[in-house]
C-alpha cells in the first residue's frame, strides 16, 4: 500500500483507498453474482452499522466495476479477492485520490458562512450529480455514484435522486449507504435491492487492528476488537482515542464501588482526559460512551458479576449513581468540555442506575411471592 494514500488515523486508510475488507465475504459474493449473471441491479443500498465497512465495500465494489473500461482492464487483480483491483493500478490511485471521472461521490458539502462541512445532503449536491450522469462518460462505459451517506439526504434531496432512480442512466450503478435504512423514503428503498453488512466477528477484527496498529499490545488489540461492537471502524477509532487504557481504568473503578476514590478519579482525568480532548468532543462523547454503557449493561448483567454489583442496598447504590453526577463539577472544572467527564461519570451513573433498578425489582418480587404465599 502506498504510503500516500489518505489515512483516517495512524495506519487506517480510508475507504477509498482501504486494500483490505474484512467479515464480508458473502456481501462480495452476491455483487461479484450479480455483476456475472449479466442483470446488475442499476442501485444497491448498502445498510449495517457505523464502522462496519459499508463506504470501503463500495469503493472495493466501484473499483471493480470502472475496471471494466476500455482502458482499466489490466487493473483487475484475482488473487485481490471476487472484486480484487491491484493497489498498483492507475486506476487505484485515481480513485484513492479522487480524481477518476467515472466515480461520483454524493455527500455533504462544505458551508461557507459557517466554516464546515454540512450534516445534510442538499438538493444542489444531487444536481451535481444529475450534471455527472448527463454528460457523455468520458473513460471507459461504466459511471458509479457513491451516495456517504444516504442518511444525510435531507426531503428535496432524497425525491431529486428518487427521480434518477426511476429513470436510470444506462451502465451506471448507484451505491446508497445507510445505517438506518428504515428511515429513508420507502420509495427511495424500493428502487434498490438491498444487501445488509453484519456486525464482523471479534478474530477478524483483532487481526485488523494487527495489521493497522501493529504497536497494540496483544490484550490491548482483544480488548478493543470485543468492546468494539462488531465495528472494525470503532475499533479503530477507539485505538487512536486509547480506548483499551481508559476502558481497563474505568472499569477498575467500577469495581472498586460503591467506594469512590476522588484521587483515582482525578489520577484518570489527568492522564487521559488530554488526549480525548484533543481527539474531538463531537467524536469521542459517542463512540467511547456508546461502548462504555454498552459494554456495562453486559458485564453488570453477567451470572458472574450480579452478586457484587446487585448485592448492595438500594441505599449504597443510589449513593453509587450520584457518585456519577458528582463527577460532572470535578471533571469538567479541570477538563471541560473533556470527554472524560462523560465517560466516567456515565459509566458509574450507569452503574448505579442498573442498581437501583435492580433493586427495586427484587423488592417488588419479593413483595409479589409474599402476597402470593399469604
């Protein structure tokens, strides 16, 4: 791989130039069928979670297919996979780069009056892609259009590119990405056949984290491939956020409950509370707390963890989820708007809310059978 090639973090490509695509053979099956058997669906949406592989099946997939040209056929690479490219190809590097005329990639655009990129696709970005599709191709027979995401599609958007899917260009294959596709027009969803990504199994996305971040310790690339959630792209992205090292100090601190060590929890700021910042409040807040409740309510609820986390009173644990809102002036004081705050104060807000209400339904059982028995 190129060491030009535009990276999400140290060592992470980004979709347009990922060369590895892991957990989704079956996904490349159905496409490399369907672009054999001669009756390519003209659009696909592509749905499943964030940071499951969605946009680099795409591009893996608009490789293939503009590979196809007059002048690409030498870039097709069997021993790359059922839709391999050669990372050597000329055709690689225009689309890592962005510069291949038969790709078009519909997603937000910049706002000049505030600065930055917008949460929306507007009308004006399909009318874009309109203008792409009325022109004559200008290298090779075949044209892609990637829509990142179709979840950014805002109302005149979305029925300005429902009328191009009703009335489809010849030799053009339109790739719709979604995470939650039951939000996008029922119409919209009608004119593409539907292909699901799941979530990948924890080995593969452990011997991804190996290849990209080779400088992760064995149980640090384990311990981040299991909390990841079946997302190679959150794992990736907590490993750049040191997701391992604060997930292991969180949860010790959490053992250590209904005690709350002040000086553990300012020792947890100090160290790591820096780092986070620097990653980005609107980045981090959601991936890492995401992981931290998530990963709580699992390990609190375990056979094996229900006697010491649930045994406690309701008392000791209502004391537990303040602890968490307590955090909120001792935290931000020193690191706002960190997102260490959020991370540690709900993860041990989460702690004692599933205590609390723990607790309530053992005495509310209790109650029941008493009664029953009487």
């Amino acid at each position: 791989m190129a060491d030009a090639e535009p990276t999400l973090a140290a060592g992470a490509p980004e979709p347009r130039a990922a060369s590895l695509l892991v957990g989704h053979d079956d996904a490349e099956r159905v496409l490399r069928q369907a672009w054999d058997s001669g009756r390519l669906a003209h659009a696909w949406l592509i749905h499943g979670p964030r940071g499951v592989g969605k946009a680099t099946l795409a591009y893996r997939f608009a490789r293939f297919v503009l590979a196809h040209g007059a002048f690409e056929k030498d870039a097709l690479d069997p021993a790359k996979g059922l839709l391999g490219v050669s990372p050597e190809s000329r055709l690689w590097r225009r689309i890592a780069s962005g510069s291949h005329g038969g790709l078009f990639v519909l997603e937000p655009g910049y706002d000049e009056q505030r600065g930055r990129p917008r949460s929306e696709i507007m009308v004006d970005e399909v009318r874009r892609l309109v203008g792409f599709l009325t022109l004559t191709p200008g290298e090779g027979i075949w044209r892609v259009a990637i829509v990142d995401s179709a979840d950014a599609l805002n109302r005149h958007a979305a029925n300005a590119l429902l009328k191009m899917l009703e009335e489809p260009p010849a030799r053009v294959v339109f790739l719709l990405l979604s995470e939650n596709p039951s939000a996008l027009l029922a119409t919209l969803r009608s004119r593409c056949r539907r292909l699901a990504l799941r979530p990948v199994g924890t080995s593969e996305i452990e011997r991804l984290l190996r290849l990209h971040r080779p400088d992760l310790t064995g149980q640090a690339a384990r311990t981040l491939a299991e909390i990841a959630d079946g997302s190679p792209g959150q794992a990736i992205e907590l490993a750049e956020e040191e997701g391992a090292e604060l997930f292991g100090a969180v949860f010790r601190l959490i053992g250590e409950l209904p005690e709350l060590k002040t000086a553990a929890v300012h020792a947890l700021a100090a160290i790591h509370g820096d780092t986070i910042f620097r990653a980005g409040l609107h980045k981090t807040k959601y991936s890492l707390t995401d992981v931290f409740f998530d990963t709580a309510l699992q390990q609190m609820t375990e056979p094996s963890r229900r006697g010491a986390v649930f045994g406690a009173s309701m008392a000791t644990m209502s004391t537990t989820m303040m602890a968490g809102v307590a955090l909120a002036p001792l935290l931000a004081g020193a690191f706002a708007p960190s997102a260490i705050f959020w991370v540690v104060a709900g993860a041990l807000g989460v702690a004692g809310g599933i205590g609390l209400l723990a607790s309530a339904s053992r005495h509310s059982t209790a109650i029941l059978s008493a009664r029953r028995s009487a």
